[in-house]
C-alpha cells in the first residue's frame, strides 16, 4: 500500500501518495521571484543551472549584474550551465542579438557550458550547494529585466530534493533533444549571421 503523506502548499495541506516526504513549496511572484534568485547566487554552490528562453545580464537591485555572480561563481568552481534560446531575440532586432550574443560569448569563454535550443520554453533555476541543501525554483518567468521588474509572473520556490532531482532529469532530457546544441557549434553554423549583424565574429 502507497504511503500517505502531506503536501504543504501556501499553508494548506494536501493529500499526496507515493510520497516519503512532504514537499514544502513556497509561490513566489513579481519581484520575488528576482529577490529568491539574487538571494540563491548569493550563496556558495557546486553547480547552478539556469534554462531560460529569453536571458539577459539582469542588474539585482544595485547589487551586480548576473555576469558578475556567474563570474564570482566561475572562480570559486562551479559548475555553470547556461540553456537558452539562440540569440534572435523577440523582435529578431540587431539590439536584441547582439546584447544575448556578447553575453552568451563571455560566459561560454570563460567556462559556462552554454546550450541553446529554439524549441525551449522551460523557465528553471537549481542551486547544488551540497548533497543536503539544493534549491529549485519553477515558473513563467525568464531572466529578463521586464519579467522580473514588470510583468505578472509566479513561480514556485522549494528546497526538496526530490524535486531537485526530478527536474535536474527533465533538464537533461532537454539537452539530449535533437535540436540542442553547444555555442560553439551554433556558433559555428550562424557564422555569416553573426558578422552580418555583429560585424565581427
């Protein structure tokens, strides 16, 4: 016989099956959602994931952009994967590529592992600080200055790691698909386009 177990959700309990432990959410929205993350890069980690469609170098409130935490994180041994889409961003302008691309360039340079896939839509964030504490946050926000600052966004924020490891596995899915590839291979393959709208490569 399954066990029966309580899921805690925004304070009201719910039955669940199949469970050994409560799964302790917390719903987050807005600039909540930017508060949860600045406060999860502040800490130290042994590997981050971040999968957003739409990402750019987002300031935290004066504190830094997200270049520098990467950066600080780079240097302290983590590991760092970055999956997104290629860089067209929403209107396909010249602006919009060539801020994702020079980002993308950096952090790819200096050690992220940055995948792209057209097809994603996913909005993940993990935090690996070590075998006990590991935090997941799920929603529909991307890491844009627009969906942290002002569209309605809600996510959902838990330190279980059970659902850490379930996601982490649907994260894997996502880089095995057919369609993800390395920067350096899309690199590679938009050479033309890149120095069309960069000028340089």
């Amino acid at each position: 016989m399954a066990k029966r177990v309580i899921c805690h959700f925004e304070g009201n309990a719910v039955d669940r099956s199949q469970r050994s432990t409560p799964i302790r959410l917390r719903v987050i929205s807005r600039k909540e959602i930017a508060i949860a993350l600045y406060g999860q890069l502040r800490r130290p980690l042994q590997r981050l994931f971040i999968v957003t469609p739409f990402l750019e170098d987002y300031e935290f409130f004066g504190k830094g952009p997200l270049s520098r935490f990467i950066l600080k994180h780079l240097s302290e041994s983590t590991e760092i994967t970055m999956f997104t889409m290629p860089p067209e961003g929403t209107d396909g302008t010249k602006k919009s590529f060539s801020r994702k691309y020079i980002l993308m360039r950096l952090l790819a340079s200096q050690g992220v592992d940055v995948q792209f896939n057209h097809k994603l839509h996913a909005k993940i964030f993990l935090f690996d600080e070590s075998e006990v504490t590991k935090a997941c946050i799920l929603g529909s926000a991307n890491l844009t200055t627009r969906a942290m600052n002002e569209l309605l966004e809600i996510a959902v924020f838990t330190y279980n790691r059970e659902v850490f490891k379930k996601v982490l596995s649907t994260i894997h899915q996502f880089q095995n698909d057919s369609d993800t590839m390395s920067f350096m291979k899309w690199k590679q393959e938009n050479i033309a386009k890149i120095k069309e709208i960069m000028g340089v490569d």
